[in-house]
C-alpha cells in the first residue's frame, strides 16, 4: 500500500500527532484531542436513542476473556500480552546488568500476567454482562469507549497500534441483532456525510492469521458478517475503514455463557467507530486548521 509520507510530517508539524520512536504509537496535541472529544459528543448523541448502558474499561483486560472468545486462535499476530519481573534478588541483579549492557535477552525475566491489552473494546463487555445472569430483556446495548492495541507497526498515521474505539454493542435475539446493524449502517453514512468526508460503504473481513483463518474470512465474508464505512485518509487512492459493522451470531455468548430470558444464546453485534482515525479523517478533508467547534 502507498502512504504519502508528506501527511504523517504536516501531522507532526503541526502538533497534531507527537511521535515516540515507535512506528504506530503516537502522542496526541490539544487540537487533535478537541477534535477526539467533539466527535465522542456527536457519537454519543447517535446512539443515545437506544437509551444503552455506559461502560468504560482501561486499555488491559483479563487474559481469560481472550483465550475464551477465540482471539487468541485468529489473531495471535495482533495480541499484545502483559508480561511483568517475578524474579528474586539474584535475577534482578541479572536483569540489572543486561540492561545496564544494552543485552535486550533480560526481557526472558519477564513471565506472562493475568492480562493482556485490549484488542477491542467490546471484548470486556460480554463476560461482564453475562456475569449478571440472563438478559431481562430480549435487548441490551452497551456504550464501550476503550484504548485498544494491535501490533501492526507501519508508517501509516492511520493504522496506529495503540487507538481509540468507540462502540455500540448490541445482544439479544438474531432479527433484533440483524436490524441493529442494517440501522447502523444507515446512520453512520448520515453521519459521514454530516461530517463532509467522501466515504463508501464495503463488505470487509477481519485478518485472520494463517490457512484457517483463510477459511474463517471466506466464512465471514459469504455469510455478510462485516462491513465497513471507508473513508481516504493517508493517501487519496486507498480508503481506510473508519467504522466497522460486525455480526457475531452467538460466538461471544458460547464464550461467556450470556442468554436471553428463554436460556436461548443470545446473539451479538456491534458497531465501531475508530476515534483517531475519525479525527485523521477530518484533517486530511478539512486542513490542519480544524477546530473541533467547527463539526
């Protein structure tokens, strides 16, 4: 993919973006949090006729939800786990002189944690619903707003590894879950077209790792399970996804056990709306000169 290098410079130039060293994981300026924060209040406003419960999660969420819900199996390549020291005195002082030499081996002291950081925002909402017993009614939508990682370094502003995802998470019956995409859909073209960005709406499917995960993207994709609203961002010749559109049938209520009120799986959906690429969006359609006042 071709990435105009002259976007990522004039974001950090104009202090939009504040680079770290790592490819992907950036610092964010005022003017580009204002701009995070405007789009938030539009977001919340979208989805506040479903009268949905708020949930807010940190970036790091149980090592078990993972393993449970399969992420582990398809995405092993974008999971970033937590690994922390439990050594004594005599391997710190080990891991003392590694990295007092610069011998990057003192990080074979750190062992796995209970947690991992979140890939998704939604991924934390299903065991902590579930965990109340059946749903009481044959609907409930959350608001999830978390940071989430995936280890995709690249030169692209707009494929960072450490982002902002806003969701709406829909469980209940199957028409019910179905009908909630088709009306986010809807929405989210409204609202992009409120927000002056050119956009198209595309079945997508998730990068799965390996020759099965092929065969879970043919899955996905014959059975319509994901879509996504693209907008160009970092070059006007490829589009981005910008808002996502997901279908789980019952996958995440097989995982964590979350029924209806009839002790039928509930099914799932949710729609996704990236924060920073929304924001980068704007910038490259708008200038460098936005303010958030002006959405």
């Amino acid at each position: 993919m071709a990435i105009d290098p002259a976007f990522q410079l004039a974001l950090l130039r104009h202090g939009l973006l504040i680079g770290t060293g790592v490819p992907g994981i950036y610092g964010r300026g005022p003017r580009f949090e204002a701009v995070v924060a405007r789009l938030e209040t539009l977001i919340g406003a979208l989805g506040a006729t479903a009268a949905p419960e708020m949930m807010r999660f940190p970036p790091v969420m149980a090592r078990a939800t993972v393993e449970q819900s399969g992420y582990v199996q398809a995405f092993p390549h974008l999971l970033g786990t937590v690994h922390c020291f439990h050594g004594d005195d005599a391997a710190h002082a080990v891991l003392v002189d590694q990295v007092t030499c610069g011998d990057a081996t003192w990080m074979t002291a750190q062992a796995p944690t209970d947690s991992v950081l979140t890939p998704a925002s939604c991924y934390p909402v299903y065991p902590a619903v579930a965990a109340r017993g059946p749903l009481p009614a044959s609907s409930h939508v959350v608001d999830v707003q978390s940071w989430c990682f995936r280890h995709e370094p690249s030169p692209d502003p707009a494929r960072m590894q450490a982002f902002r995802q806003r969701e709406f998470v829909f469980m209940g019956t199957p028409q019910g879950a179905a009908a909630f995409r088709e009306a986010w859909q809807a929405r989210a073209e409204a609202f992009a077209r409120r927000l002056g960005l050119p956009h198209r709406l595309a079945a997508a499917t998730d990068p799965f790792f390996g020759w099965h995960g092929e065969i879970m993207a043919t899955l996905q994709r014959e059975g319509g399970l994901k879509s996504e609203l693209l907008v160009p961002i970092s070059d006007s010749d490829n589009w981005t996804a910008c808002i996502s559109f997901n279908m789980h049938h019952d996958h995440f209520s097989r995982a964590c056990g979350l029924r209806l009120a009839n002790g039928d799986l509930a099914h799932t959906a949710c729609v996704g709306f990236g924060l920073e690429r929304l924001a980068l969006a704007l910038f490259r359609h708008h200038g460098f000169a936005l303010e958030a006042d002006g959405l």
